[in-house]
C-alpha cells in the first residue's frame, strides 16, 4: 500500500520540470483549443511530430506516456466506429456489397436497449454455466434487437458503405484525444501534486468574481493530498486486523465481498472523522481563521521562460486558426 | 508576574454532566506545571478551554493579561501554543518545512522571514535535515519535534503538551522531556499534562485534578510523595517513593539512603 502513487508524477529532471506550473496549466489549456481547432491529416501528424519532439527534449519516458492512452483505446475504437458505421456525408469511398439485406435501427432507445442488454448480461454471466455460449447468445440478442426493434428507423439498405468525412472525422476525432490526453499527462508526470495545486490555485483565482474560494479550495486538496498516504496505512492496518478475525478480503461471492467492504469502510468511517475534529483543533489552534488573508510559503516565480512558452503556445494557437481560416487542411 | 489566572472556571459539554467545577489557578511566568489526573477528569478540556477551542461557561481566563473572550482569541493563541497527543492528528504540512510554516502563514509573516525562522526551528529541535521530509517518513517523536517547532516558530510564550510523550517509544519520550526542559530553561512557560510521574517531577508545580476538582496543588516534591493525594486519583507513586514508604512503615531509619532516593525520584 505504501508505494502508492498519488497523481503520476515521477520524479525527473528537465526543463520541463523547472517549469512554473502555472505556465504549464495555462500552455496545456491553449494547446488543447489548438487540437480543436485543428483539420487535416498532414497538420495532425506535424502535432503529433512536436510533441513528439517535446516528449524527446523533456525527457520523458515515451512507454509511459503510451501507457496513459491505453485506457483510451476502446474510447477510441468506439468513436471511429460509430463514424464509420453512421456518418454517410461526402463522397463514397468503398462499398462493401452484401447479399441479404438487413435494415438495422437506431435511435436512442435501440441504443439504450442494447446496453441495458449489455449490462444484464455482464452482470449475469458469472452464474451462468456456458459463458461463452452466453456471450454470443447476447451479441446475436443484441442485433436482433436492431433489426426487429423498430423505433426509429434511419439505416442501411443493406450495402455498407464507407464515406470520406467518417473516415476524416473519425481520424480527427482519434488524433485529437490523443494529443489531448498525451498533453495532460505529461503535465502530470512532471508536476509534483503539491505544485499542480499551488498551479491551479493561482490559475483558477479569478474564479473569486463569481464568490468561489480557490484557496480554501487549495487548502483542502492539500490536507486530502497530505492525509491519503496516513489513511492508506490506516485501512492497511483494518485490513490486517479484520484478516486476523477471519475475513477474507481477496474472494468470496458478491454479498461477501459487501460484507468485506462495509468491514473496512465503517472503521475508516470513524477514524476520518476523530482525525478531522482533532486536526480542525491543531490547525485552530495554530491561528487558522479560514477565509483570513495568510502569506505564503511557497510563492511561485514567473520568469522569462514562462512568457516565452506561453507566447510559443500562442503562435501555435494562432497558426492553427490561420490555417484553418486560409483553409489549408491537408 | 502571573502570565495564566484562572478565576472560578467551570465548564460541561452536556449540561447535567460538569467536566470543570469552579477551577482557581495562577500559572507564573516562567513556570512549569503538571497537571496530573485519571482519564476522564478533564485535563484535555482545561488545556482546550486555555487555547479558546472551548468557551467557559463561567469564570474568567486571563492570559498575559489579557481576557479570553471572542475578540481576544486570535492574539491569545499567539502567546499559547498546544502539542497534542496523536502526532499525526497535528501534522498540517505535506512536509515538515510545509508544516512548520503553517502558522506561520496565518500570522501573516513576510515569507523572508518565514524562510529563517523555519531554519532556527528545525535546528533547534535537530529536524533540520528533514525539511524536506514527508510525514510518513518520521517516526511520532519526530513528528512531535517538528509540532515543537512550529509553535516555537510562532514565538509563543506559552506552550501546553497535552500527553505529548503518550504515544512514543522511550527514546522519543526522553527526548522531548529534553527538550521541555530546554525551553523551559529559556524562560517558556509549560504546560503538561501526563500520568507519567516522571514527566511529573521535572516540573516546579503539580496540579492535581479528579472528576474536574482541583484535589491538590503544591510543588512536584510535595505532591510526588502525598501518597494519599495520589491514591485518590489512580496514581502510582515512583519506584523510589514507594521503596521510601517501605522504610518509614518497617520504621528503618537511614537519612543517607533516604536522601539518595530521595534524589533518585526526584532526576527520574
Ligand atoms: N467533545 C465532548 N463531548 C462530550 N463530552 C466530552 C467531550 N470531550 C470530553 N468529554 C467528556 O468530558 C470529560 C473530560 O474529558 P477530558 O477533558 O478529555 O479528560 P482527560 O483529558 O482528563 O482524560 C470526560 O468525561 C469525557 O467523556
Ligand atoms: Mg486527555
């Protein structure tokens, strides 16, 4: 339990680790409105090139970063393919005849009675004998439930075919979570938690206008960030202890494995709420007023190399919207 | 010169239940109490009542001359400073530098400052190599040590352990009754609250609570060998003492080994 993360900051050193976390926060949001903005296949690929090469000279481990996206994969699989299989704008690309002709619906309901389906059936699969007979049982459920359910009725003559925009905008699609979510992880890789904080602190500040407290807000995450590791070893130690009255934390059936969590959870329940009262006693007692103005230790320190990043980030934004102005989307 | 008095304080969380009954102290500055008692008899409450996390239900609590009430709170606690029992419950940084500052950000103090007084603190109590040092990294009287310091850090005058030493080994029990000592030497006022009776004899005056009544008050070497007094309220004599009374019941008169026990009680 001990070597738990908090965040996925991994220790390094290079500029982008020296770097204010405030220009870091605010370049990641330009890039980001950059991605959107961004069309055409080259122009993507020369995105992916820079941070690539932003990747190399941070010194940051590429296999990490890629392992960030992986939880990204079906997200993305499902978006092409929803592209692929619906979006019937411009012109046709290939057509893959068929021989019977299916008419399958969809329409929110189609769509909502297959994942009810789904669902039904990933709850029951493990008191079902043959699971895998089960799972092409429910596959064949499903498209009949497209064809035979007809509640709103928009696709296919049978023939499947393929158009330009849904393979363009599939692609655009794909690239651009890719860039974005490679972007916010190298953000997190390098910046400590404590000083993601401090960033977003100062970053959100304006915030105070519409009367919400960034840094009672700040306050907070940092006492959660301070006390994860503390209740880590706390529930580690309930566990041990109700393990030693014959709890069994790594099987069982589902009504056990609630049994199990209420055993952990109740405890931690109440050791959380006597370390807050006497933690809110200590921090009074050290003169916290919330809401009252306090200095500050940490200050974070704007220098040259903050405006000439975000300025960088600028002209990226700002090459982006002229080539999509200029229409130079290839 | 009085730097506490307390006038006729009395206290209850739930009203048919009285925690303080009609408490009269005056602490000297300089001074350094103990305030002894059984569980439950109301040492943590008076030291919470002393700092203003509880507000009196009568009577009066002067501090530096000056009357806790709800406007005088906030200077109060700048002259009084608290360490509690559980270290990890009052470790408020992600850091031992983070924590150290803590007060020192509620005060307002220019971070220049900040940055030299957390050096002259940590050093003081030997944590200076551990700045940088995540709580779970520390051992409890580590963590007591860096609490020390951050009162220290504030410049208060006043500073309460309430059953400090309570949850450490030996060795880090020893080490902040050194400490206490120190502080106390430079002209600190302490406030502790134990059942360890050694903790007890290092001080000038022992109080001694039972159910919220102030059963006796005299100077530690007078308290220490009131046998009475201490059986009333759960107490257990130290070892020398005991071995003392032995002498006197079996009427073994030896003024040499006496006033060697005497002594052995009285440097724990
Ligand atoms: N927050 C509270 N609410 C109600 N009763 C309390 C509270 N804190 C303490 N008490 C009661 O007040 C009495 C004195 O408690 P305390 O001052 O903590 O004693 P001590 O520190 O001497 O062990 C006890 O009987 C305790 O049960
Ligand atoms: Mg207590």
């Amino acid at each position: 339990m001990k070597n738990i993360v908090i965040g996925r900051f991994i220790p390094g050193n290079s500029f982008l680790y020296k770097m204010d976390p405030r220009t870091k926060i605010i370049a990641l949001i330009i890039l980001m409105i950059s991605a959107f903005v961004l069309r055409g296949f080259m122009n993507m690929f020369i995105a992916l090139g820079l941070i690539l090469l932003l990747l190399l000279l941070g010194r940051i481990n590429i296999i990490r970063v890629i392992r960030g996206l992986k939880p990204l994969m079906f997200l993305l699989l499902f978006t092409f393919t929803f592209q692929i299989l619906f979006n019937e704008t411009g012109p046709v690309l290939i057509v893959f005849e068929q021989e019977a002709s299916w008419t399958l619906h969809y329409s929110w309901l189609n769509i909502l009675a297959v994942v009810g389906v789904v669902f039904f059936w990933f709850f029951t699969r493990r008191f079902v004998r043959f699971r895998l007979l089960y799972l092409v049982a429910t596959l064949v459920g499903s498209i009949a439930l497209l064809i035979n359910l007809q509640l709103g009725y928009v696709f296919n003559t049978g023939d499947l075919t393929i158009h330009q925009n849904a393979v363009e905008t599939g692609f655009f699609i794909m690239m651009r979570l890719i860039i974005i979510v490679t972007l916010s992880t190298i953000l997190t890789l390098t910046t400590k938690p404590t000083d993601l904080n401090l960033g977003l602190e100062s970053v959100l500040k304006p915030l105070k206008y519409i009367r919400i407290n960034t840094e009672e807000m700040a306050m907070i995450i940092a006492i959660a960030l301070r006390y994860i590791p503390t209740l880590l070893d706390e529930a580690n130690k309930i566990m041990l202890a109700q393990a030693s009255r014959g709890v069994d934390f790594s099987e069982g059936k589902m009504k056990d494995k609630v049994m199990q969590i209420v055993s952990l959870l109740v405890p931690m329940f109440i050791i959380s709420f006597k370390r807050s009262d006497e933690l809110a006693n200590a921090m009074e007692a050290r003169c916290f007023v919330p809401g009252n103005p306090r200095t500050r230790l940490h200050q974070l320190a704007w220098t040259y190399a903050d405006t000439i990043t975000i300025i960088i980030s600028l002209m990226a934004l700002a090459s982006v919207i002229t080539l999509r102005v200029v229409g130079i989307n290839v | 010169m009085n730097i506490i008095e307390i006038e006729n304080l009395s206290f209850y969380y739930q009203a048919d239940k009285p925690v303080l009954k009609d408490i009269n102290l005056t602490i000297k500055k300089g001074e350094w109490l103990t305030i002894l008692g059984h569980n439950g008899s109301g040492k943590s409450t008076l030291a919470k009542l002393l700092i203003g996390l509880l507000r009196a239900k009568s009577g009066t609590i002067r501090i530096d001359n000056e009357e806790l009430n709800q406007n005088t709170v906030q200077s109060i606690r700048r002259k009084i400073g608290i360490v509690f029992q559980n270290p990890d419950n009052q470790f408020v940084g992600v850091t031992v530098r983070d924590d150290i500052a803590f007060g020192l950000e509620n005060l307002s103090i220019p971070r220049e400052e900040m940055i030299e007084r957390i050096e002259t603190y940590a050093q003081k109590v030997s944590m200076s190599e551990f700045l940088n040092k995540e709580p779970h990294a520390l051992s409890g009287g580590q963590k007591q040590r860096v609490a020390i310091a951050g009162i220290l850090a504030m410049h208060t005058d006043i500073i309460i352990f309430d059953e400090s030493t309570s949850m450490l080994d030996p060795k880090g029990r020893r080490m902040i009754l050194d400490y206490m000592k120190t502080l106390n030497d430079e002209g600190v006022t302490i406030i502790t609250i134990t059942h360890d009776m050694k903790e007890a004899v290092l001080s000038d005056r022992i109080l001694v609570l039972k159910n919220g009544e102030v059963l006796k008050m005299d100077t530690a070497a007078n308290v220490l060998k009131d046998k009475i007094t201490l059986e009333k309220s759960n107490l257990e004599l130290l070892l020398p003492l005991k071995v003392i009374n032995r002498l006197e019941e079996k009427n073994i008169k030896n003024e040499e080994l006496r006033s060697y026990l005497w002594q052995l009680s009285l440097t724990g």
